[in-house]
C-alpha cells in the first residue's frame, strides 16, 4: 500500500510540473506571438510613414517646378518691357 501511495506522489508530482512547464510554454508563445505582432505593426507604421514622405517629396518637387515656371514667366515679362 505504502508502495502505491509513493507511485501515487510521483505521479502527482509529474502532473504538476508538466502543468507547470504547459503553462511557461503557453506563456511564451504568447509573448513571441505578441512581439511578433508590434514587429508586423511597428513595419506597417515605417512603409506607410515612408509612402507618405514620398509624396510629400514628389508634391514638394511639383510646387518647385511650378514655381520655376512661374518665375521664369516673371522674369521673360521683365526682359520684354525693358
């Protein structure tokens, strides 16, 4: 009886740390899922920050032109009236 009451505790005791090592293995596939997820994020947030500063460098090249233009009209009406 003595004999199954030890067999009983090791096998109680192997349970709890197989329950023990089940939750730090949910634990961390929780962690790596949730910096898996501010890496994909954090990505996102750098590409979409980055289309929206070439378009400001493409509109900003575009005023420079137009504004190139304009002045150079400027400057022919000037040359014209001399």
């Amino acid at each position: 009886m003595e004999n199954d009451n030890v067999k009983l505790k090791i096998k109680k005791e192997i349970a709890e740390q197989g329950g023990f090592a089940l939750i730090l293995i949910i634990i961390t596939i929780l962690i790596i899922a949730v910096i898996a997820f501010g890496t994909i994020s954090w990505k996102g947030q750098v590409q979409q920050s980055q289309e929206i500063k070439n378009k400001a460098v493409d509109d900003l090249k575009a005023i420079n032109e137009n504004l190139n233009k304009y002045n150079q009209q400027i400057q022919n009406n000037l040359e014209d009236k001399k």
